[in-house]
C-alpha cells in the first residue's frame, strides 16, 4: 500500500484515539502535507517537535492496525465487494455460466459476513 495511502487509512480508523494535539500536528503535516518547518511555525512548537509527534502518532496507529488489523479487513472485504461487483455483471449477461457466478457470489458474500 502505497505511503500516503496507509498513513492516510490508518488515521480515519484510529485517528479519533489521539490527543487533539497529536491530531492537530499529525493532521497539518500528513493530511495537509505542511512541512515540519511549516507546522512548527503555524503550532508554536520546534521542528524536532513536530517531527517526533508525527512518528510517535504514525508508531500508535501502525500499533493500533496490528492489534485491530480494521484497515486490512477493510481493504480485504473492500476487494471482495469489488469482486461481487464483476460476478454481478456476469449473471446479469446471457451467458450459460450464469449459475458459477452466483455461487461463488454467495461463497465471497458468505466469507464477508462470516469476518464481520
């Protein structure tokens, strides 16, 4: 996955579990991509300060994905959600395969609700 991306995940799953400190920092120099010397300036703290308090908040919320693992399940029922999606429009063609897609759409939604 792709940095950004993960940072960006991991932060609307579990970015309600920081201080609002941490997420003022963590929001004006990941999400809006200020630089440290930008945030600094705009929080009134140091520049090390602020990028101590963007690692330490990344370190809590990769601790939080690998407790919870929230966003890899999203990521993995989103994929199979998607995969429905393609066995839908198959069913919906006349096509003679028709009864291979619906079982396996009733095999993934089965999976997806089995995890939830």
């Amino acid at each position: 996955m792709e940095g950004f991306v993960k940072q960006a995940l991991l932060y609307d799953f579990y970015g309600e579990l920081l201080t609002d400190r941490q997420k003022q920092v963590y929001e004006s120099v990941v999400i809006d991509d200020c630089s440290l010397s930008e945030a600094a300036e705009e929080l009134g703290i140091s520049r090390q300060g602020v990028h101590d308090m963007v690692r330490r908040c990344t370190n809590t919320l990769e601790e939080y994905e690998k407790k919870l693992g929230l966003v890899e399940k999203f990521l993995k029922i989103k994929e199979e959600l998607l995969r429905i999606q393609s066995l839908a429009a198959c069913a919906k063609s006349p096509d003679p395969g028709l009864e291979g897609c619906l079982k396996e759409i009733e095999g993934i939604s089965g999976r997806i609700l089995d995890e939830l």
